[in-house]
C-alpha cells in the first residue's frame, strides 16, 4: 500500500541527526504530542519530517504536513488577536489535509478505522486533555468541527499524525489549536516546530542543538559539491572549513547558504569575508519560504517575535562575547528602557524562544546570534556600548563548597566594587575574549588566530 500522507519530498540528504530522530520516534511514543524546538537555522523541520516520516509505516491514517508561518504572521492584523490567529490557523490545517481548492491532498487512508483509539478521547498523557484556554471557548466550536471533519476525511478515522510547521508567531493560538485536533480526533499525534515549547500538559520537548563539527564540516562538503561538482575538502583546505563551521555555530542553515557560495568563492574566501555573514549568505538560495533565502531573514523572524525589552536585551547582550550569568547580564545591560529588574524576566524569555542558550547558572548566545545583536545595537545608537568580559576562570569553576558565597553574589559583589566600563573592546580584544572564555589554551588561541590570519593573508 501506498504511504498515505502529504510529508514533503526531501530533495537534499539530512546529515547527521540519527540521535535526535530516534529520540522524537521514542518521545512520539509516549505521548500524542512532541514539539520539536531550537534556534532559527538548526533544522527543526527537516528533523520533524523525518520523525514523521518514519513514523508513517506504523500509522494506518498516515503522516500528514501543515506550513503554518502564513497563517497569521507577526504582521498581519490576525497576529494580534489570539481567536482571530486560531481561526487562521485552523483554516490552514483543513485547507492542507484537503488540498487546495478542497480537492484530497496527498495519499488518502481508507475510510475504515483500525480499532480502538490507543487512549479514551478524554485522555491524556498524565492526565485528561488540556483544555481551551479561557479566551479560544467562545470560537472552539467553531474550529473543532471543521478540524475533526478534515482530519477523519484524511485518516479515514484511522492512527494518523499531522506535523505543524513554524508555530512559534501564533502564541497562545498554537496551543489552543492543538487542543483542537487533540480533542477532534482521539487516534491523531501531533508533531509541531517551533522556537520554544507550547507550554501545554502532556507535551513532549525535543531540542534539536546546532551539528557538532565534523558533521557540520559533512554539511558543507556534501552541499558544496552540488554547487560545484568540483569541489573538494584537502588537507590544505579543510582547517579552514572546519573554522568556517565552527564560526557559523554548526547551523545548518547558514553553512547551507555558504556552500551556495561555494559556486564563486573558496572556503577561505569565505572565512575571510564572514564579519560580514549577513550581506555575504543573503539571496543565495531559492526556497519557497523567504525567512530560509539569507541567514539575516531568518534571524529578523525570531527578532519580530521579541518584545521591545527582549530585543534591547538581546541587542545589548552582544557585548559579553563567552558566557555570562545573570549578574553579569544585568551590570552590562541595564539601563534606560530596560530597568535592572527587567533583564532576568526577559532572559528567560530569550532562553525559552531559543536566542540564549543557558546550561546551568551560566548563558550564552550563538556567535551568530551575538552578531545580529550588534547589529541591532549599532541601529539603535548604542554601539560604543561596552559591557564587562565575563571572568572564564568563574564561568567553568565547579559548584563552590559548603558555605561559599555562590558565584552570583559574588558577580553582584564583583560589579558593586568595580569601577564602570568604559570605551570599547577593539575586534582583536573580543576575539581573544570568546577564546579564553571557549575555555582554550594559549596554545589553542594562537593556533586559532594563526589560522584566521593565514586565511585573511591568502
């Protein structure tokens, strides 16, 4: 029988992700609903279609797929009405499983069940379903009946899983239109994407982190040759590949759109050219959604997404180039309209949309990402700002001992006693700085320097 569903065809190979897929397939297991989350350009859909995909054999109703991003974007006037977002939302999802114009999209189930629902409609991982928020009762009615009628008419009442891709713009409609298709079809498993958790009971989270390095070196050298079938990785050239890699932050999206580049450039033509990353990986590729055609718009999406005081935070944060603790995000970038007390509540915003990435009581943010901020605070007026360079030797200490003023105090004792920061680091001084605070050796940073000034000399 032929795979029922409307999954996109993968026209590339997925590098790497073996580990992040088979833990979706054991999550999609335990659970009707898993949200696969990261940062923008990690790869969250290609790694949610392929959980689909290898789900859909053991699926009688098959594996279906929903673009949601036109669905309400930030812009458009739906974006502020939360019931107005889920109508959108709603349509959107019928409107895939049936195709455009209402013809059957993709390979339909037969209009047979196949048993017993796995669990009673009013269960739930943990408990009973969620229910509608207090706002989505007044329209649920409305979308749930459509919703339950085109997903029986995809499934044909059989074990199926819908993919919502792109659910991080619709907010609190998000959520509420999983609460639909949970409660409309008790056979259906939802997979949705997006830059942070849904926040619903039951809820699944996979969190796709940027390739490790030698895949990311994989990446580039598999998609640089369908650019250039010429193209090779030497032992000359493959140091700087992998500082290539290493700079993009090993995301997907950005070293895809570098090898794009490969057509015209060498890898160490691009090394040298990659303070400027946002002009020089823009319109390179051709891809149906825009924030996915240059690595600036995919960054302008997350950014939209922010408050104002998370875009500020996230601007100012650009000065601390290693990792940093709350302490230290709060003596760099208080001030004006972003009040002390304001810095952690927004951190952990960043944090949950995926811009900051926290591991224990240390933060840290991609050193893309961190360029993006410096961008925004150049275009805010702020850009001789200079925040202090967290201390590595704090940063990667062990717990302190019983008794031992914990290292937020004393970064809060460390900025009471300090005077002010002043002026500027200059490149050269951030550059060592996001070294030491890598934690490498002096051998290890001047061999780094070395090879980024062979490469700017070639």
């Amino acid at each position: 029988m032929a795979d029922v569903g409307n999954l996109p065809v993968e026209v590339s190979g997925l590098v790497g992700r073996g580990p992040e897929v088979r833990a979706g397939l054991r999550l999609l297991a335990q659970a009707r609903l898993v949200t696969v989350t990261g940062p923008a350009g990690v790869g969250k859909s290609r790694v949610a279609i392929r959980i689909a995909e290898s789900s859909r054999r053991r699926l009688p109703g098959g594996a279906w797929y929903a673009e949601l991003s036109e669905a309400a974007p930030p812009d458009a006037p739906a974006a502020a009405d939360p019931r107005a977002a889920l109508r959108a939302a709603a349509r959107a999802v019928a409107a895939a499983l049936r195709g455009p114009g209402g013809d059957r999209a993709g390979t339909r189930a037969p209009a047979t069940a196949d048993g017993p629902a796995d669990r009673p409609a009013d269960v739930f991982p943990g408990g009973p379903l969620p229910a509608f928020p207090e706002w989505a009762r007044e329209v649920a009615g409305e979308v749930t009946g459509p919703l339950a009628a085109a997903v029986e008419d995809a499934t044909g009442d059989a074990r199926g899983l819908i993919l919502l891709d792109t659910c991080e713009h619709l907010g609190e409609a998000a959520g509420a239109l999983v609460v639909a298709l949970l409660r409309a079809a008790p056979r259906l498993r939802v997979v949705a994407t997006s830059r942070r958790p849904l926040g619903l009971p039951g809820e699944r989270v996979l969190a796709v982190a940027p390739l490790p390095l030698d895949q990311a070196v994989e990446l580039l050298r598999e998609r640089g040759q369908a650019a250039d079938p010429g193209f090779v990785l030497t032992t000359r050239t493959l140091p700087a590949a992998r500082e290539l890699c290493r700079r993009l932050d090993g995301l997907p999206l950005a070293i895809e759109l570098a090898a794009a580049r490969l057509r015209s450039l060498t890898v160490r033509d691009l090394l040298a050219r990659l303070d400027d990353r946002f002009e020089l990986l823009a319109g390179v590729i051709r891809t149906p959604l825009a924030r996915h055609q240059g690595l600036r718009a995919a960054l302008d999406w997350s950014h939209e997404l922010c408050d104002p005081r998370q875009r500020l935070l996230w601007a100012r944060l650009s000065v601390l180039p290693g990792a940093f603790t709350v302490a230290d995000a709060e003596c760099a970038c208080a001030g004006g309209e972003l009040p002390r007390e304001a810095v952690a509540p927004a951190l952990a915003q960043l944090v949950a949309a995926s811009i900051v990435v926290r591991t224990g009581a240390r933060h840290r943010m991609l050193e893309t990402f961190r360029r993006y901020g410096a961008l925004r605070l150049r275009e805010l007026g702020e850009a001789g700002r200079a925040g202090p360079v967290p201390d590595p030797a704090r940063a990667a200490a062990p717990p302190p001992a019983a008794g031992a003023e914990p290292p937020d105090q004393l970064a809060d004792t460390a900025a009471r006693l300090a005077p002010p920061a002043t002026g500027t680091l200059s490149d050269r001084q951030l550059q060592v700085a996001r070294l030491i605070s890598e934690g490498l050796s002096n051998p290890m940073i001047a061999e780094r320097l070395a090879i980024a000034r062979r490469t700017v000399d070639a």
